[in-house]
C-alpha cells in the first residue's frame, strides 16, 4: 500500500499566508495550524472547505460472556436501528455539521436484514470470546478491514475530503483496551477504565480480563493482534483509516475505541498517522495513553465518552472556522493596514 504524499511546501505558503493575515502572528492559535496541517494535505495553500463524511460501524463482542459491560449485548442492535432511523447522538450531530452518515454492519449478533438504512456487511455474529480464543479468523479480519476500505472508497468517491468512522458495539471498550495495551505498552490498570458505566467492581473485572487475554496471546506477532483480541467493527475502522491515507483524505480520530483502531492501522502502516487529527480525549481511561502512542494531540475535553464518532463530529465546526479564518480574512496589504514590520 502506498500512503498519498504530503505537500510540505504548501503547508510552508500557507504558513506564510497566516503570517499576512490582519492579526497578530499566532493570535488565533491551533487554528493557524489546523489551517495549514489541511493546506498540506490538500496540496492547496488556500485549502477547501471540507465536505465530512461519517461511517459508523457496529459488531458485537463474545467477551460480554464475561460480564464487561453494565448494558446486555442486545442493546448493540437495538442502537443500530435507533441510528437507521435517525434517533442517535450522532445523527443530530451530523445533521448539524451537513455530514453524510453511513450505519455499518459489519458483526451484529442479531439479524439486521432487511432494514432499510443500513449498509448490510455482516461477516460474522459477533466475535468469539477473546479471553479464551481468537475473536475472529483471519479472513473474517481480513473481511471487515476490507468492508472499512470499501466504505471509505465510496464517500471519497461522492466528494467527502473529510471522514470519521464510529463506533457502536457492546464489550468493546475491552477489546480495545487489549489493542491499545498491546501497542502502547501500557498495564491493564493504567488503560481499563469504567466503560458504559461499569462499578468498581466491574472495572477491576475488566482489568483481571484484558490481562489474562493479553498473557494468552503472548508475544504473537503485532499483525495478528487485532485477529486475537479486537473486533469486528475496530477492524472495519482500521480498513477506513488506512484508505483514506492512502486516498490523501484527512480522518478525524473520535474516542477510545477509535483510537485503538488507529493503532491497529498503524500497525498494517505506520505512515497512516499523519493523515490523522484527534478531536477529544475522553473519559475512559486510556484514550490519553493510545493519543500520546499515536503522536496526537486532542483538541477538546468536553468529558465525553459516548463513541458513535460523536466527538469528531463536535470539532468539525472548528475545522471549517480555521479553513474560513485562514481563506477569508483580509491580508495587511490588502486591507491597507500597516504591519509590525513596516
């Protein structure tokens, strides 16, 4: 796979066009640099505005059996269909940013067919339990990376320059916490956090979980630690990530479960991360541990746990203001104000 290059000498134009700009060099921060981080990836110093388009992708996880998760994994479905008819978090918020939104299934336990607002990409009913076994094969891996790929392939082709993938499904919180164990280096401990609401007790009983599924995989090799211990719906965003890259379309990198399938494409290549930005750190314990992992820095913390690619839809707004700010404010010269340096 080749990654798409970035353009290092429109991000020092557009570098040069901020310093023009009526206003004190620096003066409005992060913005100046996200202005310029999409100048570079566009090849275009005045870049254009972004078109973003959101994947949400859906499995469900055999380690419920283990008592993981505070919701029962029939919730996993139920919460497909609220997205199919509109009712999510999400939803609102992509109607807000003026996103296209596309609800994935690429694992549900239950059967979706037949309802209408769902992409119907199911490779398997859920993964295995990951504490005793593989949670998937590896063609099935192989399968929902490349229904991830696919979808990317698709909204890039429709015009999105933008894209976020979500998240839904049950159990998952542990099973990227394995992934970003695993790539970090970090402890159990240090990652696991409260999930969907688990108690105490039932975050210690994700952290004893992650551990004993960690110490049954050993050292197999990186390549193979998303078929042992991920999930369907993290394979598929992996697969998303790693063809927008290679596409040269930036990604929006929402929560905790969506950062451990950055890991995982980095993983597969490690050049996928300069396509990257982070929108949030989250609440869940380890999402700072996986964003410093991946070099990313978030842009918010709103506390905000909820996955559904709901924070990378929150910053968007704040993507467009620096792309306009950067586009449309007049320069020095041709407003007739005198520079600093004149």
């Amino acid at each position: 796979m080749t990654i798409a290059v970035i353009h290092a000498e429109k991000e020092q134009r557009a570098r040069a066009h901020q310093d023009q700009l009526t206003k004190p060099r620096g003066a409005l921060g992060r913005l100046e640099d996200i202005a310029c981080w999409f100048a570079a990836r566009q090849g275009k110093e005045l870049p254009d505005p972004l078109q973003p388009h959101i994947a949400v992708f859906a499995g469900d996880h055999g380690v419920c059996d283990e008592g993981v998760s505070a919701y029962p994994s029939v919730v996993t479905g139920e919460m497909v269909k609220n997205f199919a008819r509109g009712g999510a978090a999400i939803n609102v918020l992509a109607r807000q940013i003026g996103a296209t939104l596309a609800v994935v299934d690429v694992g549900v336990m239950v059967d979706l067919s037949g309802i209408e607002g769902i992409e119907h990409n199911n490779v398997r009913r859920g993964t295995a339990n990951l504490l005793h076994e593989a949670a998937m094969g590896e063609a099935e891996c192989l399968a929902a990376i490349h229904t991830g790929r696919r979808i990317a392939c698709e909204a890039i082709a429709k015009g999105a320059n933008l894209l976020i993938a979500g998240d839904m499904g049950i159990g998952n919180t542990t099973a990227s916490a394995c992934l970003i164990c695993r790539f970090s280096g970090a402890t159990a401990d240090a990652v696991v956090g409260f999930g969907t609401g688990v108690d105490s007790h039932g975050r210690q009983l994700k952290v004893d979980i992650v551990s004993r599924a960690l110490a049954r995989i050993g050292n197999c090799p990186d390549e193979a630690v998303l078929q042992q211990v991920g999930g369907l719906e993290i394979a598929a965003m992996a697969g998303f990530y790693l063809q927008a890259a290679e596409a040269g379309v930036p990604v929006v990198v929402d929560g905790f479960i969506a950062a451990a399938a950055a890991l995982a494409a980095r993983v597969m290549e490690p050049q996928v991360t300069g396509w990257m930005l982070a929108s949030h750190v989250s609440r869940e314990n380890g999402h700072h541990i996986a964003l410093n992992a991946l070099g990313l820095s978030p842009m918010i913390d709103f506390g905000m746990r909820l996955g559904e690619g709901s924070g990378a839809a929150l910053i968007v707004p704040l993507l467009q203001s620096a792309i306009a700010l950067h586009n449309e404010m007049a320069t020095f010269a041709s407003a007739g104000v005198t520079d600093k340096d004149e």
